[in-house]
C-alpha cells in the first residue's frame, strides 16, 4: 500500500472547525507540508483543482492548483505530483502544453486527475462550461484523447463534438506521458473512465463497498482496453492515536456538525450534481469526499489492519487527509509506515 495525502489548497480540510492551527491557504504552509511529506517518503500529493473554497466557504481563500503544482515540483525531489484538471475550465491543448512543462519541471513525477465537476455555482462565478451530467464525461473523454494525441503525435488532428485540432504542434513533448487518473461513480462516469484513465480514484467507503467497486471498473476496464487499471486511489481522513478513546474523541469534536459553518453551503449541490451510489450525511460531509466512511480512526494497529483490508479489497494507494496536517503526516509516517509500508519515516521533524 501507498500512502499520499491532499495538498490543503483551501487551508484546513474540516468544516465545522475554524481554527485548524497553522494550516492556511499560503504557500509557506504548502511548502513545508511538501518538503515534510518528500522527505518522509510519501508516495504523492494530490492537488485539488478549486477557484471557490467548499471547505471554509466560497469567501475564504484558496490557492490555484496548477501555479501550486509547478512550485511543489521544484521543491521536491520524490513526491509525486497528481494535479486535478476540469475540462470545463481549461482548453486541452494549453493543458497539454503545461502538463509537458509540469513533467519536465518534476523529472517525470507529474500526474493527472481528470474531473468531470460538480460545482455549477463556480462554473457561473468563473465562466466555465458545466455541461450535463452525461455530456461532461464525453468532454472529458475527448480532453484526454487530444492530450494523448498532442503528447505522442508530431502534428495533431481531431473533429470531435466539444474540441477541433488541424495540425497542431507541441513542442517539447513530455519524456513519458503522465498518466491519467479520474474517478466516478455513475453508470456513465465508470464506463467512460474505463476506457480514458490510466487509474482509478474514488471517495472513501468500506471495505466491501470499495470492493465491489474496483471489481466492477477493472472488469469494464478489461473489456475495452485488455487490462485492470494499474493503480486505485481512494480518499481517507486518518486519525491515530496512542488509545481508541482518544481518536473517537477526536472525530466527534470534528464531526459536531456546525449548523452557521458556511462550508455546508455546497451540500445539495454536491449530491445533486455527483449521482453517487451511495446515501452521503452532513456528518459525513464534514470533511469531504467521504474521507470518514472507511473509518481510519484508532490505534496506530487498528488503523493498520483496516489499511490492509482496504488492500485486500484493491486499494493501492490512499490519499490522506488530517489536521492540523504537519503534525499528523509525521504522526502517521512514525505509527503507520512501520505497519502498512514496511518501511521507517525517512525523517521526523516535529515534535509530539
């Protein structure tokens, strides 16, 4: 198993806690986070794509994911860079251009996370496309067909229903194309990630929820392109403790729902906009992406065994969440490196 963690774009990840200690939407704060996690030996960061901030609400700050993307690159050394990108936001060849640079920039350690969108609301306030629910993942398909296409090809055509390319040039072209990640979970966002993405990445969810899952993508997967996917990515908050009274009392104080947290204000879109398969909870939205449903919260041993169900289920790699997020990730490199990595954190730089 992989461990990875989020890059806090938008500060803190917890909506009903406003003060999260040092954690700010600045890249100082992203920076030391960064240089923390490389130096540790995480496996990747995930960069979320976000103008507005559904977190701490649409008048707190965040920061740009692609201008971010390009800083942690240059100071790091091993931590890969997996960077969301929404179609309707971006022209594919600009992206393709930038995703070049990116891969030059990281020797190779940049990624892509293609997400089709939810958040009509920011699609007004920033002038991007947000079209139905079916139609973006025909957007997307095609984004990721001319990024290929740019990536590979000397002179590049396509005529498809969102983009037109007559000989386009990109120069240089990435050593290595990066490799595609997305995730969904409606009928038409499984099938068509199945047959664009490299990998696979969904929210969090149980053991057997997951399974059933994966099992589902890399059986479509198989049927259109010959083989499973080569990585699956799922979501998790993360909250370890020396005792199991210590950790669920942690996770009460985050998920005491604050009816004026103006992070809620995005709920009902998000669940009418995601077609999810599965019931989601303002307690569960306390943190995002159903980061609390595969219940990592205990000892450094329990969490440990959950990790390895999760594993058996066909997890690869988990992108974490936690807060305050310096402190944790070392928290988690010292407890559960040993446990689920069978390796030591490269480095502790924190103080408990």
């Amino acid at each position: 198993m992989r461990l990875g963690y989020w890059t806090p774009v938008y500060g803190g990840f917890l909506r009903n806690v406003r003060d999260e200690g040092r954690m700010a939407a600045t890249f100082d704060y992203v920076r030391e986070v960064s240089q923390l996690a490389d130096r540790l030996g995480y496996d990747l960061t995930l960069v979320p794509e976000l103008y507005l901030n559904d977190r701490k609400g649409i008048d707190a700050p965040s920061l740009e994911a692609w201008s971010v993307s390009a800083a942690i690159a240059a100071v790091t050394t091993r931590l890969r860079i997996l960077t969301a990108v929404r179609p309707g936001f971006h022209l594919p060849t600009v992206i393709a251009k930038a995703s070049a640079t990116l891969a030059d920039i990281s020797d190779d350690r940049f990624a892509l996370n293609v997400v089709s969108a939810w958040w009509a609301e920011e699609a007004r306030q920033y002038g991007g496309t947000f079209a139905a629910h079916e139609e973006r993942y025909v957007q997307s398909t095609e984004f990721v067909r001319v990024l290929r296409g740019l990536w590979g090809e000397d002179r590049f055509s396509f005529d498809g229903r969102f983009y037109r390319l007559d000989e386009t040039v990109l120069s240089p072209k990435p050593r290595r194309a990066p490799a595609i990640f997305a995730g969904g979970e409606s009928e038409d966002g499984r099938e068509a990630i199945a047959g664009f993405a490299d990998s696979y990445v969904i929210h969090g969810g149980t053991p057997q929820e997951v399974s059933a899952k994966i099992a589902d993508v890399n059986a479509r997967r198989r049927r259109l392109k010959g083989a499973d996917f080569a990585e699956v990515g799922m979501a998790a908050y993360v909250i370890v403790r020396d005792t199991e009274a210590e950790a669920r009392a942690e996770l009460e104080r985050i998920t005491t729902v604050d009816p004026a947290s103006p992070g809620y204000a995005s709920f009902e879109e998000f669940v009418a906009n995601s077609r999810l398969d599965i019931e989601l909870s303002r307690r569960e939205y306390s943190v995002g992406t159903r980061g609390l449903r595969p219940d990592l919260v205990g000892t450094p041993e329990q969490v440990a065994e959950r990790i390895r169900e999760f594993e058996r289920a066909g997890v690869t790699l988990l992108i974490l969440q936690a807060s305050p997020l310096d402190e944790e990730l070392e928290r988690i490199a010292t407890d559960l490196f040993p446990l689920v990595t069978g390796t030591a954190a490269r480095a502790t730089t924190v103080a408990r």
